[in-house]
C-alpha cells in the first residue's frame, strides 16, 4: 500500500517537473520518458518508447553525444548539450545530465534528465550577434578615423614641406640680393679708382 502510494507520488512530481526525465537501456533505447516530452517536442510518449536515441538527434551532434552516452555508462559524468529535431522538425537545444542505471548490481541503463535550453541560446546568438555587429561598426569607425588621421597627416606634411620650399626660396633670394648689392658696389668701386688716382696725383704736385 505504501509502496503504491510512494509510486504515485513520485510518477506525480516526475509529471509535474517541466524538464523531460527519461531513462535509457545499454543499447540507447528509451525504456522510460516523461510526459513533457510533448510540450518540448511534439512527440508522444509512445512515439519515443523503444526508440533509439540517435533517432531524434541532430546528425552535427551525434558522434559527440554517443562518446557522452558511453562515458556515462563508464562512469564518467559530465553535461552535455546537443540538437534534437521536435516532431515538427524544429531544432531544439538540449542539455542532459545523466548517470549509469543499475538494477541488481547489473548495468542496465542510463537514467537522465533534459533540459530545453533554446530560448537561452537564441539569447547568447542574439548577444552575439551585437556583440559581432559592434566589433564591426568599431573597426569601420576605427578605418575610418585612420584614413582621416593620416590624411591630416599628409595635408601637414605637404605643408611643411611647402614651408620649408618657401623658407628656401626666400633664403635664395636674400643671398642673390647680396650678391647683387656686392657686385653693384663692387663696379661703383672700380669705376671710381681712376678718378681717386687722379686726384691723389695732383695733389702731390708742387704749386
């Protein structure tokens, strides 16, 4: 009586827990599944019920989730996510936590329980998404403040350079100008040496 009803009790809990609970033998068979099933993925219980797993598993994701189902069994336990296709063909994301089902001191299984977790990757794809198109809008920004900057730069550099030509031009000019003041001078001076001579010559006369 008591174990009936502690049985109740539980298919009750077990029906009533939003996640999928099931169970599987060695060969990855359901042996057991929740009712939830139906809400997460359109199948029946029936229609689950002596399948194989890999039945309902994305093809991306299998080799990886068999490698899990046999460190399960091993012994080893660890989470794992993965794709399954609903009734529907929706892809649903999923992560399980299982451990080895034993009956008599006999490996007989794995039981688990899945989680639905698409709303929360559709998030993080979304996140990244922004996080992405951030990154990007960054970096064309960031092209863009270069190619000013180095226009600038250039703008600056040809107008030193011009500076520099001008600077040079005007030394240019100051030095020609010397020279030419010197030349002049130079001719005023030779053209005045006969007449200095001559002057100095009758000076030395006697009266």
């Amino acid at each position: 009586m008591n174990e009936d009803m502690d049985n109740e009790h539980t298919s009750v809990l077990i029906e009533n827990i939003n996640d999928v609970i099931f169970s599987l033998d060695a060969q990855g068979c359901f042996t057991y599944v929740s009712s939830v099933i139906q809400r997460v993925a359109r199948y029946t219980v029936n229609e689950v019920l002596g399948q194989p797993f890999t039945h309902f598993v994305h093809p991306d994701d299998l080799s990886g989730l068999q490698a899990s189902f046999e460190q399960t069994l091993a012994g080893r336990l660890e989470p794992y996510e993965f794709r399954v296709f609903a009734k529907d063909g929706t892809v649903i994301h999923v992560r399980t936590s299982s451990r080895p089902l034993w009956e008599e001191g006999k490996l007989v299984g794995l039981t688990g329980i899945m989680i639905d977790i698409t709303e929360a990757k559709r998030a993080e794809e979304a996140l990244r998404k922004a996080r992405d198109e951030l990154e990007r809008r960054v970096a064309e920004r960031t092209a863009e403040l270069a190619a000013v900057n180095a226009s600038l730069e250039a703008q600056i550099a040809e107008r030193r350079q011009m500076e520099s030509q001008r600077e040079a031009a005007l030394e240019a000019l100051r030095i020609a100008r010397n020279v030419t003041v010197a030349w002049w001078n130079t001719r005023r001076w030779a053209s005045c040496l006969p007449t200095r001579k001559a002057t100095s010559c009758l000076s030395t006369r006697p009266c």
